[in-house]
C-alpha cells in the first residue's frame, strides 16, 4: 500500500511540474507579440506585392 502511493503521489508531482513549466515558456510579452505581428504584415505585404506583380506581367504577356 505504502508503494502504490509513493508512486501515485510521484506520477502527479511529475505531472503537475510539467504541466506548471509547459504554461510559462508559452508566454510572450507584448513587445514579442507586436514584433510577430509587425514582420506578419510585412510578409503578408510583400507577398501581395509579389501576386501583384505577376499579375501585371501576365497582363501585358497576354497583349
């Protein structure tokens, strides 16, 4: 009985310590989440650019 216990009461220390370290590396500050966004828009900008122009090369390939 004394040895079911020790390791129930390991597998949920284990458990909870996972679970408690897993949760803070997730966390970004603002200033991370206003840089992600920043080289989001950037790339979402550039790529539009991109369509854009190749879009108007096949325009005037066409004529």
């Amino acid at each position: 009985m004394k040895r079911l216990l020790f390791i129930l009461l390991f597998a949920l220390s284990t458990g909870s310590t996972l679970v408690l370290t897993s949760c803070r590396e997730d966390r970004k500050d603002a200033g991370d989440k206003i840089e992600e966004a920043a080289e989001d828009t950037g790339d979402a900008i550039e790529e539009g650019a991109e369509e854009v122009e190749d879009a108007a090369e096949d325009a005037v390939d066409d004529n």
